[in-house]
C-alpha cells in the first residue's frame, strides 16, 4: 500500500481553538508533513482570516476542515485514538512518548476501516478528562519538566513529523485484516456495563468511585475485537433477560 492512502487515514482534532492563527499554523504543519484531515471542534472564530493568512499554502486544508459540536461527534468512527497532553491526569491512562508510537501506530493501520485520530486541546486549558477519557492512549511530547506546555500548532507540528517518520520508516502491512471496533462501538459496550452494573445495584450511584471511567479505561486499554464486543455485548443482554423475567 502506498504512503498517501496510509496519510489517508489519519485525522488531526483540534478542540475549542480560541486563536484562529493556530488553526492556520495547525494546517500548514499537517500538509507540510504529506497529511490532510483536520477536524476542528467548536472553533472559537472560524472561517476568520487569520487563519488564511497563517496556513500559507494550506488553505486547502482549512477549506475541506470538517467542523463538529462535540469531541464524542467528531470521533463516532475513529478505530484509534491518541489524546495529546502536556499534564498527567488524576486516573492515568496508557501513555506513550511521541517516540514510542510505532507498534500502536502499526497495528491500529492494519484493519481495513482504519480512522486514527490524534486529539489536541484548547490552549488556555487543554483537553478536559472526559475528553481525555475518550482517547486510547494518551501522549506526552517529551519536554522540559519545568515547562511544559507546548504552542498547539507546534504541538501538531511535532506530532505529525513523528507519525510520518513513523510512516516511512517501518515497513507498513499491505494485507488488511479483519475490521476495527469504533470509538462508538466502544460507547456502546461501556454504555451497557453501566445501566447493567446499575440495574443489579453494583455500585453505589451515590458515591461511584469512577466505576465507570476504570470500566471505560478498561475496554480502551483491551481493544476488544468486533467478535469479543460482539460476545460481552450479547452477554451483558443475557443477564438483563434473565432479570427482567425474575421481575
Ligand atoms: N495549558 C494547557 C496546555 C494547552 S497547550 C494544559 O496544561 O493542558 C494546547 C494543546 O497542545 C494541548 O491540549 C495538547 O493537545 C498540546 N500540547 C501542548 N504541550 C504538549 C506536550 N508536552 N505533549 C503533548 N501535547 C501537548
């Protein structure tokens, strides 16, 4: 398989972009490095010149950019995701350094419905830990520890560098296997542990204690095949015939 239908395949998310030049910049550093897709979701100030002005020749990028409402939205058929942060978070999730991608990167290319997302957040706050939650895996582009927060365009920049690198340098599959699970489909799996968890009283919904966000860090970090969601899927809907005929 060539290059460009592998580049094809990934999408950079840019979340809550108050500055429009960011945007811009964000667009001229993934066409710069042979990338096309941009996603932006709730741009602050979008369609705005600025940007224009900053994405040089990228314009064409900023013209084809899909515009969504929410992150969840913007994700509904992504296969991989990869949520960019400079801070850890309160419940750590599987991370890696931009240089620890190939493996992940490699498999997540081989299934014939392929859509990696790499996610950035806003650049006052970042990504927030629902959004973060949503991820697969979590990336820290290593930095100064005393400084770490990086301009977001030049965060995409980096991040878009290291994938192609990735990209050129090893030596992609060209026999797809068998179809990826989506983020939505993953939704739907945590969604039904949940109201099952809670209609057999698992957990006190008073005091959750993240039941649901370690369930939800779970299937991320299982990547449970279509098969094996197939399987809890219909297991989780076995035991809630069982109770609705008890009842
Ligand atoms: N003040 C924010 C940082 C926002 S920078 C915070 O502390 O979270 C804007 C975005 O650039 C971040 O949300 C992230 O997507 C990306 N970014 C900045 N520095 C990064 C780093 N060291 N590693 C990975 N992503 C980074």
């Amino acid at each position: 398989m060539i290059d460009s239908s592998l580049k094809s395949k990934i999408e950079f998310i840019l979340v809550e972009p108050s500055h429009p030049g960011n945007i811009g910049a964000s667009a001229r550093a993934i066409k710069n490095m042979g990338f096309k897709n941009l996603s932006l979701v709730q741009p602050k100030d979008f369609p705005n010149d600025d940007a224009y002005y900053r994405a040089k020749g990228a314009k064409d990028i900023l013209d084809d950019a899909k515009i969504y409402s929410d992150l969840s939205n913007a994700l509904e058929d992504s296969t991989l995701i990869f949520g960019t942060s400079a801070r850890a978070r309160t419940i750590p999730w599987p991370t890696k350094n931009s240089s620890e991608l190939t493996s992940v990167l490699k498999t997540g290319l081989q299934s014939n419905n392929a859509k990696i997302s790499f996610v950035f957040g806003r650049e006052i706050s970042g990504l927030s830990n629902e959004e973060l939650q949503m991820c697969d895996y979590h990336i820290k582009i290593p930095t100064d520890e005393e400084f770490s927060s990086i301009n977001l365009s030049h965060a995409v920049q980096i991040i878009s560098y290291v994938i192609k690198m990735e990209l050129q340098n090893n030596d992609y599959v060209s026999e797809l296997t068998s179809e990826s699970t989506t983020f939505q489909d993953n939704e739907y799996l945590i969604d039904h542990f949940d109201k099952v968890m809670k209609t057999i009283d698992f957990y006190d919904q008073e005091n959750p204690k993240q039941v649901r966000t370690r369930i939800r860090r779970l299937v991320k970090r299982l990547q449970p095949d279509k098969l094996e969601t197939g399987i809890l899927r219909g297991f989780l809907a076995k035991i809630e015939q069982v109770l609705n005929k008890k009842n």
